[in-house]
C-alpha cells in the first residue's frame, strides 16, 4: 500500500516561488498543513510555539502576494517566523531548529537571503524596515519593505521612535500590526487599550476603502488627491469616533483591523494597498497558538512549553532535583517583600520568565510590568528609588543592554538605592547570540556608584538579595544564569555579605584559580582532578566584580606565579581583565591565562556544547591548569 503522504502540498513547497504557483483556493490546505507540520516539530524539538502558530496566516498570504525575496519582510523578534523559515527552503532542516550547527533560533541574514534583518531583540522591526525602504528609494529599487511587529513589541521605545520618523522620510513602507493582545505575558499599558479600541472602527474601515477603491477604478482619486483626502478623512474620523487615530498621526495610512486568521482576506487586502505609495499600517487580529487548544487556552506557558504529547496536549515536564535560579530570585522576593513594605518589583515583559509572577501573586500592588521597554523599566525604577522605595528590576542579561545609558544617567550618577537582578547572565543555550548574557560584566564595570556581584550557588543568591536591601547599598547588580543550579536544600538564612569581599573555597599553593558567579561551583571537580594529579589549586569565588576583593588579589600576587581566571562572560573587560589590570598596576608579574567566553558571537547550542566551544568546560580548564605543570 503506498504511503500517506501526511503534507502534500508543504512538501511541495521548496520555496516562496512554489507558493505562488499555488491558486488562491489552495491556501488554506497550506494552512492546515503549515500549522501541523509547526506542533509535529516543536513538540520532539522544542521551541517558540504559541507565537508562530498565530502567524501562519499572514505567514502564507505575505510570501504569496509579495515577491520575496526580491521583497523584504523583517520580522520583530522572530517568535512569530517558523511559519517563514519553513516556506523559505528549510522545511526539511527545521528538525535542527535551535540545534548545534542546526537553524538558527531566530531570522538571520547569515542563514538565508529571506531573513532581511536579524531579530532577536523586541521593537526594532520598523526603524530598520524603514532603512531598507528608504535605501530602496535612494537607490531607485522598486521593492517593497514590509515590518511585521507584534502588540506586546509596540510597548517598546524604538517601534514609536521608528514611527515618529515615518512623518518626514520619504518611503512606501509597509507596516502589519499582528495583534494578540500578547506578548510573552499578557499585553499592558495603554497602547494594548487603543490597540483594542480601534477594533470598533470595523465599519468604517470597510466603507472608506470600497469608496476608495471605486474612486481610483473611475479615474478621480490620484496620489496627490488621494493625500489631501487622507488628511480630511482623519479629521473625519477623529469628528465621529471621538478620537485620533495614533498610527494616521504619525502619516501613516491605516487600514483594519481585519481578521489575521482568514487567509484570502489577507490575500486580498495586501494585494490592495501592495502598491500604494507612503507609509501604511494594517492592523490584524490574531490568537497567539491559534489551532492549538491548549495554547489558545494559555498562550503564556505555551510560548515555549518545551516537549509536549501531541495527542493528549500534555506537556513533558521534568520535575524534582534543584531549583532554577529565577525561582529561588522570585521566592526569596516575597520574602523579602513581606518584611520591607518599601519593596517593589519591576520586570519588561518578563514576570513569569523571570518569576517575579510570585511577587505578583502576594503583592499584586506592588509589582509593575512594565512591558517590552528596557531603558523605561530602570528609569522607572530610579524613579521609584528617589521616591523612597526600593525597587527591584529584574531583566534579562542580553536585554539589559538596552537601559544601558538609563543606569548609568538616571540610577547610578545619583546613587539610588535600587537591586537590578539580571537573569540569564553567561551562556543561554539554543536562543543563540542575540540571548546570551556575555556583556553585562563587562560594560557595567567601568560605571561608578555601583556594586556588580554574582553568587556561587543558590543561597549566595539569597544572601546577596538580602546585602542588596540594607541601607545605604546604593546601585546594587546581581547576576545569575538560566536554568538549574545544584543545591536541593537551598532555603538558607537570610545573611548579609560584606561587600566587595571574596571567599577562599580550597587552599593551594601552585596555582591561583579565581572564579565568578555559579560557574566556580561547576569547577569544583576540576580542583579535586588537578590535586589528583599533583598541581595544587587555590580557589577563590571573588563574588564581587566591583567592588572586588583587593586583599584576595594581593595574596594571589605575592603567593602565586601562575594564575587562572574563569568568568560566564566575554574576556574582555571582565573578571580577567580586572585580575590583569591589579597584578600590572601593583608590580605583581604572574603568568595569567583569562577564561571565558572569546571575543566573538557565539551560536546556539546546549550550554554544555557551547561551555566547550568555548573552551569553559571542565576538560579545558583542567586542561589549562595542567600546562602551568610544565613550565
């Protein structure tokens, strides 16, 4: 008997251009077939689930009416874009997603010629979009540029700083607004309300667009008149709904919301505005994991479930051994918070990524999600500081990045008193080089007023929580990786650490081993190896990066020739480079071999294959260690 073939016509498809050939009556078979062939894939090889289920729609009509990759789609973050890596020549590769050597986690140039800009970080799909648009009028090129942006991406600064620039460059860019209501977490502020609101202006919509088009069918409506209308038609609509709308205030034309869901009604509206000169917004309503029960029912915990049944929808979770590192930070908060009123808790977008959802639970008054908008939530938080809370702002390593310059004006020059805790510090794993956090211990070193620590296990972290909320502890950083760590018994008392001291975990006396953060405690067994075979190790956990531990130094350079320092982050500007810069400066002249993460983007991978790309794992320490034996 010949085999069923479970998708006929997505096994067909190689490319877009094999879409195409497809007529209109077909695409919803694709459809059928796209979002089949996603929960197949995604529930043996886990990934962003939810977010591209909600996308397939727009996915299939955008590379059917628009001639990609001649046309360019940039995507915002890329949670959405499965449904795109699939039809763009990598549906019989997808099985890789996420994995070493595998396909990249998100939209990359580097991967296929249908990625027109990178995405891993939120909101920045229509500034760059708007590059490409202009570039393409400067350099006379006739292709269109089309940004699709989530709502929960809309709560970040740069999407409203790239739309504000739509009002005075010239460009035929493309907007689509795939509106969930949704982020990771569910949707706030008040751009989730207009997004809501204009849901009513269904109506209206429909009735200037068919008079439109029938207009320009007769010959009356050209560009130049059809200008003048759009500015009398916003007046009219703001004269009948009681209100403007925001997107047609920033000169961009507005059309919808339509349903993102039917597919030859997409088809069909693109092709209508396809060719429209001057900025334009469609605005399309979506479910987050749309076709996927489970999903629809709760997109959040769907987002990225990790292994799943898919024919009882029940997900594969591990239980039992340590605790992650973010549940020990959201744990010991309530904690925190149920002694000191004063505590609040702050996160962009993030509050069951980061579990601050805990501090949400008890203390739902004094929790902010602020939304996708790094640089507000740690201006916000300084805010609160000079008010005289003390507020914790908790963001992702990679994405801190973002309120750099918010730390340094708004936190650090004033020495407020405000904990910034960055999860997913060091080596991420499969979300790749937009996600690792290698940076932060090296860009926040040389900012004054700061104190930058990290904690060798679980109760460091408490600990270190609990220093942060004394008096006077000014702009207090703690950083901490993904994942587990290695204690079960981690509800250790609630102590305070002197700042800017270390510890010495094992005495030695042939070699100096200083670490930072969780991964000194990895290590362990590399001390015991060496001692195995005959080099005697000294290990230190600094803990501090700043202030660090001078006395600790000082008896590493007068005791040790031979010096090895190990950091979850890049080796420039770090834990080694603090080492190097206090050995050379004291005339303290010991052989020093720097640690970490190398001076380029590493790839996804899991983060113990990464840990031996990068020369971090235990064989290459030892390794190391070893060769100061034969000098």
């Amino acid at each position: 008997m010949e085999k069923k073939i479970k998708y006929p016509l997505l096994e067909t498809i190689n490319t877009p251009a094999d879409l195409r050939k497809l007529p209109e009556k077909q695409l919803e078979q694709v459809c059928s077939e796209l979002r089949g062939f996603i929960i197949d894939s995604l529930a043996n090889n886990p990934g962003h689930f939810a977010s591209s289920l909600g996308s397939v729609e727009l996915t299939v009509a955008l590379h059917y009416v628009f001639s990609t990759p001649d046309d360019k789609l940039v995507w915002d973050v890329g949670h959405q874009a499965y449904g795109h890596k699939i039809l763009t020549g990598r549906r019989d590769r997808f099985h890789t997603n996420r994995k070493l050597n595998g396909i990249k986690p998100f939209p990359s140039p580097e991967e296929s010629e249908y990625d027109a800009f990178v995405a891993g970080h939120a909101s920045n799909s229509i500034s760059a979009a708007l590059g490409l648009a202009v570039s393409a009028t400067m350099n006379g090129g006739n292709e269109h540029v089309v940004a699709i942006i989530g709502d929960g991406s809309m709560s970040g600064g740069l999407a409203y700083e790239g739309l504000n620039n739509l009002a005075n460059t010239k460009s035929n860019l493309l907007i689509i607004l795939n509106d969930n209501n949704m982020s990771i977490d569910k949707s706030v502020g008040g751009m989730s309300q207009v997004l809501i609101s204009m849901h009513s202006s269904r109506t209206y919509n429909k009735i200037r667009y068919s008079i439109a088009k029938a207009l320009k069918k007769v010959g009356i409506l050209n560009e130049r008149r059809a200008n003048a209308l759009i500015r009398f038609n916003n007046g009219l609509k703001a004269m009948l709904f009681k209100q403007n709308n925001f997107f047609e205030g920033m000169s961009a034309r507005y059309f919808g919301p339509i349903n993102g869901h039917n597919v030859l009604e997409l088809v069909r509206m693109l092709r209508s505005i396809k060719d429209m000169k001057g900025p334009r917004m469609l605005h399309i309503h979506t479910v987050k994991g749309k076709g996927w029960e489970p999903a629809e029912k709760n997109a959040t915990v769907w987002h990225q479930p990790g292994i799943f049944d898919v024919e009882t929808g029940e997900r594969i979770v591990t239980e039992g051994g340590s605790p992650r590192f973010q549940d020990v930070f959201g744990e010991t908060l309530v904690e925190l918070a149920q002694e000191n009123e004063k505590i609040v808790g702050i996160t962009p977008a993030m509050p069951t990524g980061c579990s601050m959802n805990k501090l949400m639970d008890v203390f739902p008054d004094r929790f902010f999600d602020v939304g996708i908008a790094e640089g507000h939530a740690v201006t916000f938080s300084a805010g609160l500081a000079k008010g005289g809370m003390l507020p914790f702002c908790n963001i992702y390593s990679s994405f801190m990045q973002r309120g750099y310059d918010n730390l340094i004006h708004d936190a650090a020059l004033q020495r407020l008193n405000m904990v910034v805790c960055l999860d997913r510090a060091g080596i991420v794993g499969e979300d790749g080089p937009t996600h690792h956090g290698a940076f932060d211990l090296a860009y926040l070193r040389p900012v004054p007023n700061i104190t930058i620590s990290s904690p060798y296990d679980e109760c460091e972290l408490r600990r270190l929580m609990y220093t942060a909320v004394q008096p006077d502890m000014g702009t207090f950083v703690i950083r901490y990786p993904r994942g587990k760590g290695n204690l079960v018994d981690w509800r250790c008392p609630l102590e305070t650490v002197k700042v800017g001291t270390g510890r010495k975990l094992v005495d030695g006396s042939d070699v100096a081993f200083l670490t930072i953060g969780p991964i000194g405690k990895q290590m362990e067994q590399v001390v015991k190896a060496a001692a195995e075979k005959g080099v005697s190790v000294a290990h230190y956990d600094m803990r501090f990066l700043k202030p660090i531990d001078e006395n600790i130094l000082r008896e590493v350079g007068e005791k040790f020739k031979y010096i090895v320092t190990l950091e979850d982050g890049t080796v420039k500007g770090g834990l080694g480079s603090a080492v190097t810069e206090y050995m050379a400066q004291n005339g303290y002249t010991p052989q020093i071999k720097v640690m970490g993460i190398p001076d380029s983007f590493i790839e996804h991978g899991t983060p113990e294959q990464l840990y031996k790309i990068c020369g971090m794992d235990a064989d290459s320490v030892l390794n190391v260690i070893m060769k100061f034996k034969e000098l």
